[in-house]
C-alpha cells in the first residue's frame, strides 16, 4: 500500500495512493482533518487506474506534483499480487515453492503451476 499526503489549497488535507489488497487506487479529501468529505477506492477494484483520483486532487490542491500518476502506477507495479488465490491458479499465475514426496518419485520442471502440479498428481 502506498499513500501520499498533500495540503489542499483551503487548509484541509488529501491522501491518495495504491491500496493492493483492494486492487484500487484511492483518494480521501479531509476538511481540517475531520472524516473523510471526499473517499474514493472503498470497493474492491473500484479504480484500476489513477488519473481520475489524481485530476480530483489537483482540482484541490496546487501540492500534488504532476509526476503523480506515474508514481503511482509504479507503486501497484511493485505491489504483490493480492487477487484471490482461486483467480491465480486459474490463469496460471501462481508461484509457490514447495516439495513434492512420491513414490516413484514425479519429475516436475522448477516452474511448474500449481495447476499443472494438480494435473500431473490427479491426471485431470
């Protein structure tokens, strides 16, 4: 999770960041530090990408710089994968370290899925 906070012009605050296991960028606008008036990204995958949260900011405060989308989408591109592990076995996605005992002992190649790990146990 990433979160960046700015001033807005008429002295309230803003945070805007990358909340990973949501899968959302969000954007809370605080007046004097009070409950959030403004909470954007509350949803799960509510905004996959940031420059909507980021015009809003701006319209608010002169502070957020103009790099900040950029920033931003670094900052889920360096986040762990957070989808539900269902989804990753699916596509294939999933990496997990583990070994394997049998007998006669199953040959599996150092990158193999949980999912081909699955088929060659069950031949499914």
């Amino acid at each position: 999770m990433s979160r960046y906070s700015f001033n807005q012009d008429d002295g309230g605050s803003l945070g805007i960041g990358w909340d990973a296991p949501m899968g959302t960028f969000f954007l809370q606008i605080d007046e004097q530090d009070d409950e959030p008036t403004v909470w954007e990204g509350s949803e799960f995958g509510q905004h996959p990408e940031p420059d909507a949260l980021v015009a809003m900011a701006r319209a608010v405060s002169a502070e957020v710089p103009d790099d900040l989308a950029g920033t931003l989408r670094a900052d889920k591109a360096a986040s762990p994968d957070w989808r539900p592990v269902e989804d990753r076995i699916a596509d294939g996605s999933l990496r997990i370290g583990l070994a394997v005992r049998s007998e006669p002992p199953l040959p599996l190649p150092p990158t193999t899925t949980v999912r081909g790990l699955w088929q060659r146990i069950t031949g499914k």
